[in-house]
C-alpha cells in the first residue's frame, strides 16, 4: 500500500516540483536529481527489479547525463536540465527514453515558440512587478525547459514498468 502510494506520488511530484522551480526561479535544485536518484533506488527494490534490469536504467541515465551535458557546454541547455534529464532516464530506463525524449523535443518547441511569442507583447500590467514574470519575459533570458522534461516525464510515466507494478 505504501509502495503504491510512493509510486503515484514521489516521481510526479518532483517533476511538478521541478517544473515549477524553473517557472519561477529559472534553477531546478540539485536535490530533485538527488531525490530522483534516491527514490529510484528504493522503488527498483521494492519492485524487486532485477539487477541486470537496474544497470540498463543506470546506462541510460548515464548516456543522457554524456549527452545533456555536452548541450550544457554548447550553452543549449542548464545544468539544472542536464541533471534533471538524467535522473529522469534513470527511472525510464531505455523502454521509456526514446518516448521521453521525442516528447521533451515537442514539447520544449512549444514552449520555446510560446515564450518568444509572449515576449514579443508587453507585459501584462498585472504581473508587472513579479520578479519570476518580468524575468521569464526578458529577450535575454534562456528558457525554463524544465517545465518541458516535467511534461514530457508526466506523459510518458503511466505506460512505465512502476505504473505496471501497481497494476500488478
């Protein structure tokens, strides 16, 4: 029963989480990888994952971390992404990734085109004055493309292996 109730809850609420953070604070804290990590530690034993099982999910993650963090240093992405997008593999292990991904991708071009049309607008007067908003609207301001890994994490968690297990 517990493990159920961690299964519906943790994974979604550390993407609500980091969505969230980024949307405000342009950062997504290394403690929402590190919870991810950790979670997934203790999910995979509960479920009884096998270990051969465990270290594809570890390859995956690891292949994602090489690739997101060549994008961080070409200046595309955050840190903060490049993490998150690892510690998100690692729960999708390579099943799941290629959906994650292509969703990430179509998801993150929306918001891109969105946020590039918002900016071309002024500021509503009524969030004028919020620091998150009048930070999110500069031209030179990056994207909060956590909230596109958060989305894409959402819509591809309930056809993974942790939805499964409750089924059971």
């Amino acid at each position: 029963m517990l493990a159920n109730a961690a299964t519906l809850i943790l994974f979604p609420a550390l993407m609500s989480f980091a969505a969230s953070s980024d949307l405000l604070t342009m950062t997504i804290s290394n403690r929402v990888s590190l919870v991810l990590i950790a979670g997934f530690g203790v999910m995979a034993f509960v479920i009884g994952m096998s270990p051969a099982a465990v270290m594809m999910h570890v390859g995956a993650a690891a292949l994602v971390l090489v690739v997101a963090f060549v994008f961080f240093a070409m200046g595309w992405i955050g840190g903060g992404d490049a993490k998150l997008a690892a510690a998100t593999a690692l729960w999708f292990g390579f099943d799941h990734l290629l959906p994650y991904l292509i969703n990430a991708s179509l998801f993150g071009g929306l918001l891109t085109f969105l946020l590039l049309q918002v900016r071309g607008i002024p500021l509503p007067r009524f969030l004028s004055g919020q620091p998150w908003a009048e930070r999110l609207h500069r031209r030179d301001t990056g994207v909060p493309y956590g909230i596109a890994l958060a989305a894409a994490a959402l819509a591809v968690y309930p056809d993974t292996i942790w939805m499964k297990a409750i089924a059971g």
